[in-house]
C-alpha cells in the first residue's frame, strides 16, 4: 500500500472478504466496510442483490453504502 502523497510503501493488512490491502489498525474494510475483528467464519458473502424497496441508506450524509445488520455496507458506520 502507497502513501498517495509521498508514495512511500506503508505497512497494509489484506482484507479476508475483497482482498483490498488496508492501514493495520483499520477495524472496518475501506473498500467492503466487513469488521475486520471477525473472523474468517463470521464472513458471510451474499449472492442475492438488495431489496432496494425496503433499504436503509447510510446516516453519513457522504456515504453511498446501505444499512446490512446494523451496519453500513460501505463505511461500517453504525445505524
């Protein structure tokens, strides 16, 4: 992973759901917003689309993601 600023390598953790390589400390995926605390088994991949008649977008007004399980499937903000 490179500092988008000074493209130094910076130490990154691959994310188990998306494969995306993310800062250590991060909780939340940046690009998926899956916990990164669960573990592998926790992970549950969905094959069928969202039912966008009944979703839950974000409580962050500059996120695009919807509420899955409490969560928002982007961010990982809290509903």
């Amino acid at each position: 992973m490179k500092c988008p600023h000074c493209s130094k390598e910076i130490p990154g953790k691959e994310c188990p759901h998306c494969n995306t390589v993310i800062p250590p400390e991060s909780r939340y995926c940046m690009e998926c917003g899956i916990d990164m605390e669960g573990t592998a088994e926790d992970i549950e991949v969905e094959d069928s689309d969202p039912d966008f008649e009944n979703r839950v977008l974000c409580p962050d007004g500059n996120c695009t993601g919807i509420i899955i399980d409490s969560r928002c499937c982007e961010c990982g903000k809290s509903a």
